[in-house]
C-alpha cells in the first residue's frame, strides 16, 4: 500500500560545547539542507514543529519558502501552529504567500496547540485569552476565520462599498488557491479527530495523547484515525481526507545508527500528565531494518494513516539526519510504501 513518509523536526540548537546546531541560524540553513536531501532520497514532505520562546523553530513561514525555492516536489507542512498566537488575517496574508512561492506545496497544520515554556507568551505577542473563552474554542473559532480568508471570502470594507452601504468587498491578498483544502487539524485526542472530520481538515494526529483509556498508544491512535474518516464521510465533504501519524524510527545501517540507538527500542508507552491530563505517547522502534520494518506493520494507526511521519533527532546535525532520511526510505520501499 503506498504511503506518503516525511520527516517531521522540532529544530532545536544549543550553543554548548560540542554541539552540532548551535545557532538558530544553523538549525535554519540545515533544515533547508534537510529538505533538499529529504527530496532526493525520496521522501514526500518536510515538516517543521513550531513553538515560541523556545530554543527551536518558531518562525516556520520563511523557513517552508527556502525550502520550497530549493525542491520541487516535496510538501512543505508545520506540525502544528499555535493559533493561540496568531492573528487570523496577517496568518493567511503570510501561509498563501509562503505557498505561492512554494508552488503551492504548503500543508498547514494547525491547532491549539500544546503547553508552551512561556505562561503569557500569547500575551506578550498582543493576543491575550478573552474572559470566558478556552483556548480550544478561541482556536476553533481563529482556524474558521483562516479558512474563510484563505477561500477568499471578503474580510474588509472598501471606501466606495462603505459609502454604498454594502457589506465587506476586499479579499486578504495575495490569495492561494486550495491552501485552504490543505489545512490539517493537530488532534491530541477522539474527540478532537471526530472534530476534525466534521468540520472537513485533514488529521495531523498528536505525538501525545490525552484522555487514555490504558490500551497501547497505536491502538488508541487508530481508533482516532478510523473515527475521523467516519465522520468525515458521514459529512460529505468534497475533499478527499487526509491522515498522518508521527513515529520514531531508528533503522541500523552504520556503526552510528548502532552507537546512538542500539538500547532505543522501547516495547512500552510513554505516560505522563500535561497540564494535568493523563497523557500516552508511543514508543520508539531501533534495530536492524527488518526488525523496524515489522514493528511498523504492527502498528494499527502506521497501517491506517496515509502519511506517516519520522521525527528526527535534528541536534545530531545535518550529516546524521541526511543519512537517517536515506535509511527510512529504504525501510519505506522494503514495506511496499514507495517505489523503488
């Protein structure tokens, strides 16, 4: 069954001793690098985590357009932007000409969001949490607001229509085309996916999620994929869904491979709490590529999304995730996912 594989990276860099990515202007540079040989080992997409305040990738527009001046095929996606920090027009002014100049290969994923370092970060960026709001619904009404501006809808008020009484007449410009058919929704839990799906975005499903019922972290994870196309279908929405999942994934082909993951393949779950929210993430598959290969079929929600996406250890520099992003295509062709 083909599948679209991508890498997916939070873009950390640390000026320590020692370390590979030490400036945000090496994390960016080397994730351009990245795309570019993501691209040509035959991967379908490049995704970017976005957080703020944070020693990562934080400013993901300028990033996607450099990486889109420098491939061709490649979708560029953001794995997810926090709508609590955004303004919905300069949002869509900024995604539509990111996607033209990227020839419309943006996938925008969205959401509200997960904890970030700063408590008042969406304050300081000018957006504070309205009283009697949650974030969810404020970012569920901020994601309608983007798509309504991305299809072009009217969002402001021209002299000549306000002197005739009539209603909103200027469109956000520039204006892209179908980048409002390539939102994706980052659901961290069931509910949020059969909210995704009613509501026609494609499902970016969480690394983490929330409301565990205590069966394995793909189990669960598949019953959110299956649900969302439900619900999708049962909507009639006129495009076709998407879905993608994120996993970690170490095939060994080097003595590298071997000294950085040989003790990383982890049989159980990750579980904790955030934000006082039990919380379940899955776990990481190392080993020789046969062995990542079956541990990957066994995976109910790796069998039931399209796209699946590989978290990269981006600090190991632009050298190891080159190398990495070969390693996992190969695993991808051996499964049947892409072609040869």
């Amino acid at each position: 069954m083909r599948k679209r594989i991508g890498f997916l990276s939070f873009g950390h860099y640390r000026d320590v001793p020692g370390s590979r990515v030490p400036t945000p202007g090496d994390s960016l540079r080397m994730h351009v690098d990245l795309a570019v040989a993501a691209e040509e080992a035959g991967m379908d997409g490049a995704w970017v985590r976005v957080h703020h305040f944070d020693q990562s990738l934080a400013t993901p527009y300028p990033l996607l357009a450099a990486m889109g001046a420098r491939t061709s095929t490649l979708e560029l996606g953001t794995g997810v932007i926090d709508l609590r920090y955004e303004q919905p027009l300069a949002m869509a002014e900024i995604a539509s000409a990111t996607d033209l100049l990227a020839g419309e290969r943006l996938q925008l994923g969205i959401s509200r969001g997960s904890p970030e370092r700063a408590v008042d970060g969406q304050e300081r960026f000018g957006l504070p949490q309205p009283e009697g709001v949650s974030w969810s619904d404020l970012a569920r009404d901020r994601a309608d607001h983007v798509r309504r501006a991305l299809r072009g809808e009217p969002q402001a008020t021209s002299a000549l229509a306000a002197d005739l009484g009539k209603a909103p007449d200027l469109p956000v410009e520039p204006h892209s085309p179908g980048l409002a058919d390539r939102l994706w929704w980052g659901a961290g839990n069931h509910a949020s996916g059969l909210w995704a799906g009613e509501h026609g975005y494609n499902l970016l499903s969480s690394t983490l999620l929330t409301q565990d019922d205590g069966r394995p972290f793909h189990v669960q994870q598949a019953d959110q994929v299956r649900g969302y196309l439900e619900v999708h279908a049962r909507a009639g929405h006129r495009i076709r869904p998407r879905t993608a999942v994120t996993r970690s994934a170490f095939p060994f082909f080097s003595d590298d491979d071997r000294r950085y993951f040989g003790l990383a393949d982890e049989r159980n779950d990750g579980q904790g709490r955030i934000e006082g929210d039990l919380v379940r993430g899955g776990p990481t598959y190392a080993g020789e590529p046969e062995h990542v290969a079956k541990r990957l079929l066994a995976d109910d929600a790796v069998q039931a999304a399209d796209t699946v996406l590989f978290a990269l250890p981006s600090q190991l520099g632009y050298d190891y995730n080159a190398h990495l992003l070969t390693s996992l295509v190969a695993v991808a062709r051996d499964l049947g996912w892409q072609e040869g």
